[in-house]
C-alpha cells in the first residue's frame, strides 16, 4: 500500500462520499487515516484507466488524512466496481447505470451511543451499532446507491464530556464561564476527543464495512456539535468556549463528514459563500438539497437573512427535477409544539423534552421563519412542477406527514434513530398525542400526520432508518424499517 517504504498503519477508512453526478460519471471521494507520514500507493478504481493520486488533506498528531478523488463509469444499469490498493486490500460499491432509478437509505444518529444506564442493564437495547448489520444486509438485497446521514454521525456530547478543561467549564457559574477563554489547551483536548471519537465509533466492523461499501452525503445537526446547539442563552452562545466549541466541531465535520478542509470544501457544497455546510446534488430526476441548519443557528432564528437570499437560487437549480427531497435536521411538517412547550414547561423532569420542543421547526420561536421555508418550498413546486419531500430526524421514533394546501402537497418523512432508544413512557404518549393533532397552520392548508395500516400507530417507535426509491412513474415510495418489526410501514409520494 506504500510506496518504497514501510508499510502504513490503517486508522480509518475508507469513507466513501458522493460528490455529484456529471454526464456518464458517477463523483467520489475516499478518505483514509493513517498513521504515520508514509504516504499511501495510488489507489486502483475499476473503470478509471489511470491510477488515482492520493491528496493530503491535513495531520493530527501523526494522523494523516489522505483523500482519492476519482469519477467511475457509468453502464446502462447498475454495475459493481471494486476499488483498492494493488498490493492491499479492496473493497466494492454499486454504481448505478445511467437509466437507473435512485435508491437511497437515510439514517440518523449512526454515531451516538446508548445512555450509560442502559448499557448496563442485561436487558438493556444492543450495542449502538447493532443495526448497521441490519443495513448492510438489506443494502445486500436492495443495493442502495447513497447512504444519506441526517446527524448524529459523531457523539458531540461524548466528545465534550472527554475534556477535562471543557468538564470543568461546565460547573463553573455563568459569570466564570462568561468570561474564561478558548484557550489552546481546550483546543487540543477537544480535537484529540473528536478524532478518537470518530476512530472509535467508526472503525466499529459494521459501520466501517457500510462507510466503504456506500457513499454517503452527511448533514451535521446538535448531536454533532453539543445537545441544542443554537437553543442555548445568549450568554451561552456567545461565550468564547462555546464559540471555540463549534469551530472545533465544524473543522473536525469538515474533515470527517466532508473529507476536506473547512476552508477548502467540495463543490457539492453549496453554502460556502456563507461559510455554512449547505450541500446540493442531483441524481437523475431527483434533486437533493441538505440544508445546514446549525451554522447560523440562535435561539431566535435558524438560517441568517444572507443564507434565506440564496435560497430561492438553491431551489431554481432543480427545476427540471421531478422530485426534490430536502433535508431539515429537525422535523418541518409536523403540529406545532407550542402547547407542549407551555404543558411539559411545568412538568418537573422534563426539562430536557421542553428544551428538544424549543428546538423544533414548529417551536413558537420560529414560526415566521417556518412560514417563511413552506411558501418557498411551496412556490417552487407550484412554479416547476417537482414534488417536494422533506427528510428529517423523527428524534427517536419515525412517522409521516402531510402539508396539502394552493394546489401543492408536500410530504414529510421522519427517520427513527439507528442506534439510540426510542421514546418510552410519558415522551411516547406526548410524540403519539401529538402526531394525532390535525391542524390548520396556514390559511387554506391542512397538516395531518396519518396512521401506518398495519400499527395503526402514527409513530414508530423503534431504532431504524427508512429507504427512498424512485418507481417507473417517477413516485418516491418511502419504506421504514424497524427493529424486531415485521410489519410493512410504506409511503408512495
């Protein structure tokens, strides 16, 4: 795998990234982490005639990060390419044939980790990454061109619990914590805290068979940077550590979800004028735009006035699309939360679900701006034709909803968590109650969240992920799978 000299220890890798489709080519990125500055052979590519030159991205403490950019050939149906190293290892990925319809899975929270006091238990769910198997065995008999992650890839939490300078900051009162600076040391720490992290949690069999086989587009939400990242004080969000959190946290998405330098990102990423990770594909007559909305993120508004006037310039990009699926981190279409929030406000331990509520498109606090992102979305179906479905994080447990109103319906599909517990007692009857809420949010439009056939539930309250495939009339049929659950959850949009 080297050249001339000793051979490189293999940390990580590789994560395979889409990076767009151009004509008869299919764009990818694979990233490695070695050990050491041995640098890696060329990497072969099945179809690629010439060898592919690897690209250092950037080192940590004798971690180095090397990228391969190459383009594979398309067929006219799917076809299997193999890519490797001569003398070394190889792996394979499906690439899908110029008439192809996509499939893609969604998954959120592939990264985080069970509550201590579950791991423990006998009883207790399975390891985090006890679902990947799972994936990787459908991807087996579906053969998904994407893996689309919608945050929760790293444990921000775990990241900031394993510094000590960040643990003691937390303790302090607010006048300290105020006032104390990012200093190098908290740096140091939390770099060292989040490239463990990911080795650790990415270098897992499963996890790391499915980042090589499938290239993945990954949207960062809080999990990745700290629990409610933008819902805290202003004191809090202005703060120097908390500043110096996220700009840690943005360079070490930057490199892993990215594979790329915060400063240098891929084209596919569309937000870079506002230094935000907004990315933008197309994949046949599918557009798909991720929409970072934690960069600019405050108690009081999601995206920035700047970002909300390229908005309409992002959407006009697919309108020779016929369906466009568009990722909101938190859900979209879903009843407004106020209610709760002034009901689970009172209710002594459940601060933590008002705090999620406060977090949501729906929150009192971003009504406008809610309003704001549905005419727009809603326009530009009307104007072109493409359907609009949004993808969002369910926050544990997975549902549908619907937004009909002026001739256009947008769809909503809410992903279960891969790896973290669903929703159980007092927040499974609040998810379930509110989910039967039918409303009338705008005038002349109706939101409703329908039941599933077969649970008769509206909620699925189970880990999973979801599937989204393109049928021969140009329908998205949505399909949710759940843990220990046999029954069909589907959705023709």
């Amino acid at each position: 795998m080297a050249r001339n000299r000793a051979e490189p220890s293999l940390l990580l890798g590789p994560v395979l990234y889409f990076r767009g489709e151009q004509r008869d080519r299919w764009w990818l990125s694979a990233l490695f982490v070695l050990d050491g500055e041995v640098e890696p052979d060329d990497l072969r590519v099945d179809g690629v005639t010439l060898p592919v030159p690897p690209r250092h991205v950037t080192v940590w403490r004798r971690r180095h990060l090397w990228r391969f950019d190459f383009a594979v050939p398309r067929g006219v149906q799917d076809t299997d390419a193999s890519y490797g190293f001569a003398d070394g290892p190889s792996w394979s990925l499906v690439v899908p044939g110029r008439f192809s319809r996509p499939r893609i899975a969604f998954v959120c929270g592939g990264g985080l980790t069970p509550p201590p006091s579950q791991a423990s238990q006998k009883d207790s769910a399975p390891p985090a990454s006890s679902l990947w198997p799972d994936l990787l065995r459908q991807h087996d008999q579906d053969r998904y061109h994407l893996l689309v992650q919608g945050g929760g890839q790293i444990d921000g939490e775990a990241v900031l619990a394993a510094s000590p300078l960040m643990s003691a900051w937390r303790t302090g009162t607010a006048a300290t914590r105020a006032a104390q600076p990012f200093s190098p040391a908290l740096a140091e720490e939390l770099m060292d805290a989040a490239i463990d992290q990911h080795l650790r949690q990415w270098r897992r069999a499963e996890v790391a068979e499915a980042l090589a086989r499938i290239p993945s587009v990954m949207m960062w939400d809080d999990a990745d940077i700290a629990d409610g990242w933008g819902t805290g004080t202003d004191s809090e969000a202005t703060s120097k550590v908390m500043r110096g959190v996220f700009m840690t946290a943005r360079r070490n998405y930057a490199l892993f979800q990215l594979g790329a330098l915060a400063e240098s990102p891929p084209d596919c990423v569309w937000g870079a004028p506002r230094a935000t990770m907004t990315q933008g594909f197309h994949l046949g007559n599918v557009g798909l735009l991720a929409l970072d909305l934690r960069s600019e993120r405050t108690r009081r508004r999601v995206l920035s006035d700047r970002s909300w006037a390229l908005l309409p310039d992002w959407l006009a990009r697919f309108e020779d699309s016929r369906h466009l699926i568009v990722m909101t981190g938190t859900p979209l279409l879903i009843p407004a939360t106020a209610g709760l929030e002034r009901v689970t406000g009172w209710i002594p331990g459940l601060t933590d679900l008002t705090k999620r509520l406060g977090d949501q498109w729906r929150s009192r606090s971003h009504v406008a701006e809610w309003e704001r992102l549905i005419g727009a979305l809603g326009d530009f179906s009307r104007r072109s034709g493409c359907r609009v479905t949004v993808l969002s994080n369910g926050a544990g447990v997975g549902a549908r909803g619907v937004l009909r109103g002026e001739g256009v319906e947008l769809w909503q599909v809410l992903a279960p968590s891969l790896t973290s517990p669903p929703p159980t007692g007092l927040r499974r009857f609040a998810t379930e109650r509110l989910a039967a809420q039918r409303e009338q949010p705008l005038p002349g439009h109706w939101l409703d969240m329908p039941r599933f056939r077969d649970s008769g539930q509206r909620t699925i309250a189970r880990r999973g992920w979801v599937t989204l495939a393109l049928d021969e009339k140009d329908q998205l049929h949505a399909r949710w799978f759940a843990e220990a659950d046999s029954r069909r959850y589907e959705q023709a949009i």
